[in-house]
C-alpha cells in the first residue's frame, strides 16, 4: 500500500538519478563527474528499495529489499575517489601518492561488504524489524559483533576522508562563493557522519530505533552537492557553458551539423548574418539555410576536411567566406557529424580589388610614363640634330677665323649638345629598366666583368687602370643586360673618379644569409659619408661637368636595378682609412624554374 513515505522514496529516486545525469552531461570525460554520476545510480537504487519495502508488510520481501540494498557499500568509495579528484584538480598534484592506497582500499573493502550481504545469511548489520507504528526499522541485537564495528569505522573514515580533501581546498580557495559552497559541503558531510553513526550504531545498540528510510537525508544531500557543482562550479567551469560563451562571442561564423548535413548549432555570428533564428535553424537541413548552391560547395568531397570559399548576396551586397571544414568522430571513428567555421573575406575581397585597380592604374602610368619619356626623347633630339647640324656648318666657317672669343663659344655650344644628349639617352635608359621584356637568366657573373674589361679596355689602357675580381664571383638570376650595366656603372665610376696614377678597382664577393653580397672598392677620389645618400638621386651630381663628365644618372640606375633584383645597395669608406669608396650590394639568391622542378622530382619515390 503506498503512503507518503512510499512516495517521497520513490520521487527521491527519480530526482537524485536526474542530478547525477544532468552532472554527467556537464563534461563526460571529466572522471569527477563519472564519480559523482555512479554515486547518484547508486543513491537513487538505494531510495527504489526503501520505495519498495515501504509498500510491503510482509518480513520476507522486506529483507528480500534490504539486501538488494547493499549497493550502499560502492557509496563511500565513490564519494571519497570524487573528492580526492576534486583535492587533486585544485591543488595541482598533491596526493597522487595516496591514490593506489585510498582508491584500492575503499574499493576493496566496498566489494568485500557488498559481498557479505548480499551472498551470505549470516552477515547482516542488523536485522529489519515492524515497530508499533508499522514501519520498517533497524534492529542490532544479536548483531553488535567485530564486523559491524569495523563497517562503522570504515564509514567514519570515507566521511573523514572526504571532508579532509574538501578541508584542504577550502583552505587555499579564495572565491568568496566557492569558499561558503566548500562549507556547506563539508558541513553535509560532518552531518552525515553524525547521523549515520546515531541511526545506525547509536541508536540500535542501545535499543532505541529509527525508520530504515533515509530518502529524505540522502535527496537534499544530492540537491545541495548537485546545485553547488552545477550552478556554482565547485568543481570547475561548466564545459557547456563555457562552450556557448566561446563560440557566441566568436565573430566568425561557425555551424555544426549532424552527419546528414543537418543543423545541430547555429552561433550568434551565424544567426545575425542569415538572419535567421535558433527555433528555425535547430534540425533544418543545411541546404534550407544557406541556399542549395552553397551547401553543395560546402560538402562536396568532405570526408577529409577542406576550405571552401562561398559568396552570399545580403542586402544587396556581396561577401565571401572561407569555410573551414572540421570533421566530428565517435570513440569509434565514426563520422557523426561535422563542423563548418566561416572567416570573413569580404574585405580582404574589397582590398584586393582596390589593389588590382591600383595596379592597372600604375601600370597604364608607367606605360604612359614610358611612351612620354619615349616620344620626348626623340622630339629633344630632333631640334638638337637641328642645332649640331648647324653647329657643324659653323664650326667649318669660323675654324680658319683668328677669334679666340668665337671659337669658345662654339666650344661651349658643342659640349652643351653633347651633355644634352647623354641626358636624353640616360633618361630614355633608365624609363626602360622596369619594362624590359627579357627573361630573367641564370648569369654568369665572372663573364660579365671580362666582357667589362673588354669594354673598357681602351679608359684602362689611357688612365693606367686595372680591374680585379673574386674568381669566386657565382650566378645569379637576372637580366643580363641590366647586370652588366650595374657592374660597368660601379666599376668604371671607379676609374672615372680617380686621381691616382695607376687607378685599382676591385670586385669582391661574399655570401651573406640573405643572398650574395658583392663590393666594388676604388682608390679614388672618395664620397663625404654625408653624401653617400645623396648620390643616388637623379642628377644629383658633386662635381661640375668641366671636373668630371656624366650625367647624375648612373647611380640611381644601379639603386634602380638592385632593388629590382630584391636587394640593396649602399656606400662605405675603406676600413684602412685610405682614400676610394666601397659600393655594397646584396642580391638574394633565387632558384631558376628549371632547378625548382629538378629538386622537387629528386624528392619524389617511386613505388
């Protein structure tokens, strides 16, 4: 017949077995929660028996209950393995000693009790008895022997234990929360001890009895240690929680799905962009969502994983996404499920396009730049011809002609044709270095400076100069033409500004990390450090035409060519202290297509 007692116990049951799943749910790998889950089974069997034998009036069934009852003996070294988890998440190591001893111990002598009552007759803590009032209660005459006293003990010791590990967290917690949960509990477990040991040794030894049926004590037990793990996180971060908290206030998109494709978490970013809601999203096909196209980008050959990018009209507007695909597997391997993460593009999009505009625009400048340098250079020469053929004819007339004064200006006229020529031929040069159609070459760089020499045979032979080289000098990728020139520039500045009898220019080489550094030195007339920058800009020139010819343009071709090849150029004083210039240059070392191709199928197996 069921009363009220019969209820609470059976209510009791339902609920402590609903906390200890809820707690499992929180993070199933988390062995504190696996310990607290089995503890709440075992909890929850124990108030299905007091449900059972308060319904019953029969002795028989009653004892029949209470030794299926014995599961209680797994309770104690549950909760002692949960709480010595708890000590030793918080305090970072402490007692890993004690875990074979503590852990094998409890547990042994669990299986040893569980045994005894529930295979043996003789065994008993105490015997089920009817009091006046009809209820099922406790009864140790005849039973106070030395196993019941060391059932007593072995519960005085797991409560013991436990408190001592939540003691030994309290005292280093400084939450002011978690410290008044840590309290409560280790007040529950100090109550529990007191009441076992008064309901089930005090009390019967002494002749005075109580009700079996502790569902009542055992339910806000698991109430109050269930709400302090759950909603207070004594034991620590609720994984889910801190999963929505992530991923909400992620700004990228991100959609979890089943392995049918269908819609298992939307996060806020997705919602906001697809303007949809989570009721709509929650197990709709992906499709429906994002449109059929896209679905069928996103999980086309998904098996391994890839990035797909997907681009989505809202209001009008184009944006693009890069979906990175993540593949979700069971303990087993088994795909169940995937997850789809979404970076935006959009304006990498925008930025790129405003490049391309930048660059078509640049380049129809330098184009245009190159045609006006172009068409410029040859409208200047058509009037210097002009002039230099009128010069001509003058200079035929006045040559025979006794004036000095004349003939110096007639001088000064030809040496003006000439020096704007050089500029119109450098200008037209140096307008042509980045637009040059010649492939880039592995060159020779020992052949270049012997075709200098060659070159500049006849300077060499007029100024008594010589030019020597590093017969190291390697290859490097470029176009020749423009190598050539930014060696001749260097080497014959060298001999051009020199006031010595017998002017030296040396090609040096070094390899450097960043590529190969080359040096042309001279024992020439030198570059004040203040204006080692300053001669590189075009037309700058420190020395007048009558000292030294040339245009003001050989240098800034040299910058021009070096940072073209991706390195640089600089100038420095000898170390010696003597007089010259040391121009330096790195060029970084590339590797020819051909070669690329060679080491990349010299690493290839074949099988």
């Amino acid at each position: 017949m069921l009363n009220f007692a019969a209820i609470f116990a059976l209510l009791s049951a339902g609920i402590i077995l609903l906390i200890g799943y809820r707690i499992y749910l929180l993070d199933r790998s988390n062995r504190q929660y696996q310990a607290f889950g089995l503890l709440c089974m075992c909890l929850s069997w124990m108030c299905f028996c007091w449900y059972e034998m308060e319904q019953t009036t029969d002795l028989t069934t009653a004892r029949y209950w209470r030794k299926m009852q014995s599961v209680w003996a797994m309770c104690n070294p549950l909760m002692v393995y949960c709480c010595w988890l708890f000590a030793k998440m918080q305090l970072r190591g402490c007692f890993a000693r004690w875990r074979k001893v503590i852990v094998s111990f409890f547990f042994i002598l669990a299986f040893i009790f569980w045994g005894l009552e529930l295979f043996t007759e003789t065994y008993r803590h105490g015997s089920v008895i009817r009091d006046e009032h009809g209820q099922w209660v406790l009864s140790l005459a005849d039973h106070m022997n030395l196993a019941t006293f060391f059932r007593g003990v072995w519960n005085m010791i797991a409560y013991s234990l436990s408190m001592y590990f939540i003691a030994l967290v309290w005292r280093e917690e400084t939450d002011r929360v978690r410290k008044i949960w840590l309290s409560i509990m280790l007040l529950m477990l100090s109550m529990g001890i007191l009441f076992s040991i008064i309901q089930n040794y005090i009390l019967p030894a002494g002749g005075v009895t109580l009700p079996i049926n502790e569902s009542w004590n055992v339910l806000i037990s698991v109430l109050i240690f269930g709400w302090a793990l759950s909603d207070f996180q004594v034991f620590d971060l609720k994984p889910e929680s801190a999963f929505e908290h992530v991923t909400n206030s992620m700004a990228n998109l991100m959609i979890i799905t089943n392995n049918n494709f269908r819609i298992k978490k939307f996060n806020t970013a997705a919602l906001k962009f697809f303007n949809t809601d989570a009721q709509t999203t929650r197990n709709a096909p992906l499709e429906k969502i994002i449109g059929l196209e896209a679905a069928k980008k996103l999980t086309a050959d998904i098996q391994h994983g890839n990035e797909r990018e997907l681009a989505f009209t809202v209001n009008r507007q184009e944006t693009h996404f890069l979906f990175s695909t993540s593949i979700i597997r069971s303990r087993r391997k088994r795909i169940v499920g995937y997850v789809f993460t979404g970076n935006d593009l959009t304006d990498f999009h925008q930025t790129m396009a405003e490049i391309r505009s930048y660059n078509e625009r640049l380049e129809n400048s330098n184009r245009s730049l190159e045609n006006f340098a172009h068409v410029v250079s040859h409208d200047l020469k058509e009037p210097l011809r002009t002039i230099n053929g009128f010069v001509t004819l003058l200079n035929r007339k006045v040559e025979h002609e006794d004036d000095p004064e004349t003939l110096e200006y007639m001088y000064f006229i030809n040496q003006g044709i000439v020096r704007m020529n050089a500029l119109i031929d450098s200008i037209l040069t140096i307008s042509r270095l980045g637009s040059e159609q010649e492939e880039d070459e592995s060159v020779n760089l020992e052949r270049v400076v012997l075709e200098i020499k060659d070159k500049l045979r006849g300077l060499c032979s007029q100024r008594n100069a010589s030019i020597h080289y590093d017969e190291r000098l390697p290859h490097v990728m470029g176009k020749h033409h423009q190598i050539s020139l930014l060696f001749q520039n260097l080497i014959e500045n060298g001999i051009k500004y020199n006031e010595s009898q017998a002017p030296i220019v040396q090609v040096g080489y070094d390899q450097v990390p960043l590529g190969h550094q080359f040096s042309i030195t001279d024992n020439g007339i030198g570059i004040s450090p203040k204006y080692h920058d300053h001669v590189f800009q075009m037309f700058k020139r420190l020395h007048s035409w009558a000292d030294y010819e040339g245009t003001g343009i050989g240098l800034t071709m040299c910058r021009q060519i070096v940072e073209g090849l991706g390195g640089r150029i600089w100038i420095e004083s000898p170390a010696n202290g003597t007089s010259g210039t040391v121009f330096r240059f790195v060029i970084p070392k590339m590797v020819p297509a051909t070669e690329k191709i060679t080491n990349g199928l010299s690493g290839l197996e074949i099988k």
